[in-house]
C-alpha cells in the first residue's frame, strides 16, 4: 500500500463554475493543442477561463461534472445519442466572443475533431479531464475517471470515448481501460490526439462508439 490519502469525489454544482473553469485553464495550459489554439502565452491565459467556461457550463446542464471537495480537478461527462451530441447553447457566437481573435483557431479545432468523430451507438463523452498543476501526480485523476466508470460498469453498459492530447496522457488512459480507437488526428500543421474508446467491464461488445472529448 502507498498510503496515499483516499482521493474523494463529489458532483459539482453551478457555483463551481468558475473555479472549475480555472482549473482545466491553468491545467491545460502548457499542452502542444492549447499551444497550437493560441500561441501566445499571455493571451492564453486571458482566454483559456471564458473558453472552458462554455464546456463546464453545459456539461453541468446537459451531463455530469465530477470534481474533489477541495475543486483540484474537473471531469466533464456528456451522455451521447444516436444523433450525436448538441453543442452547448449559443456556441458559435460565444465562442468568438471569448476567443477572439484566434475564434477561427477554435472553429478549425472543433471541426476536425467532429470530422474524426466516429459515429457510433450512445456512449459516454469525456469531454475534458483536468487537474490542477500542483495536484497532478497524486490521484486525482485517477479517482475522477474510475467513479464514472464504475458507473458506466454497473449502470448503463455504455462505452466511453475521448481524445487525448498527447502520447503523455494516451498511455495513462491505456491504463484506465482504453484503447486507440482509429488513426492518430494531425491538427493542421500541429501536434497530434489520440482517439480512444473504453467499453464497458460488464458490457463487452464488438459494436464501435464515438464523440470527440478529452482536449489534454
């Protein structure tokens, strides 16, 4: 035993919105896709909160957001139909409300993760998993992950899918039960993400599932 501390999980609420929203921006700061989002350092900062903002938001409203009683880290979860997923509200002007002037970065971005989107049968997206930079490296991730999964597991027999950002964070999640799930996506004369797809312990099946997700 390592006698590392229990790592609990708790449902986060609308008034962690922000503080949530911080946290995937300062976690996500450093990785080669933020990079390539925005190249500027300062910038990224200023923009990072307001962008990520829109993904805590929905997924409060529209699937689950697991987060630690102390906020160290953020899961976003969306439940995903036949039909795919809906964007949260408003996305196109509020996007290049927050992103300006790198909005067409953004756009770019998200149309080539859709383009490498599989179809698929209703699964479970993760949309981003974060952690603070100075809780990584202590679990928590680790405990975020494995209480949707367990979920997952017992509860609804859905696959999950996500992108990781790097070759880094595509090894941590083969070690969560995931596997590659088609070609590496190049972004345009940038770094590449890793489609990957988790099928369910107790729900093995030869079906294949999809939606774009984790960014880092």
């Amino acid at each position: 035993m390592s006698g590392r501390p229990q790592v609990q999980v708790i449902r986060a609420e609308p008034a962690d919105l922000d503080v949530l929203s911080q946290v995937i921006a300062d976690a996500f700061h450093r990785l080669a896709p933020s990079r390539w989002l925005v190249a500027d350092p300062v910038a990224r900062r200023e923009i990072f909160p307001g962008y990520f903002r829109l993904y805590v938001e929905h997924a409060l409203t529209r699937g689950v957001v697991h987060t630690t009683p102390d906020r160290a880290g953020a899961a976003l979860w969306i439940p995903v139909g036949v039909r795919g997923a809906d964007p949260p509200a408003d996305y196109d002007s509020r996007l290049a409300a927050v992103t300006s002037p790198w909005a067409s970065r953004f756009r770019t971005f998200d149309a080539v993760l859709d383009a490498h989107h599989p179809p698929g049968p209703p699964h479970h997206h993760l949309t981003l998993l974060a952690v603070r930079p100075d809780r990584q490296g202590q679990g928590t991730g680790t405990a975020l992950l494995r209480r949707y999964h367990e979920m997952l597991d017992c509860e609804t027999g859905a696959p999950a899918y996500l992108e990781a950002s790097d070759r880094r964070t595509r090894q941590i999640y083969l070690g969560h039960g995931y596997a590659d799930h088609g070609a590496p996506i190049g972004l345009p004369d940038g770094p590449l993400m890793y489609p990957m797809l988790r099928r369910p312990k107790s729900h093995i099946s030869s079906e294949p599932a999809g939606r774009r997700a984790d960014m880092m």
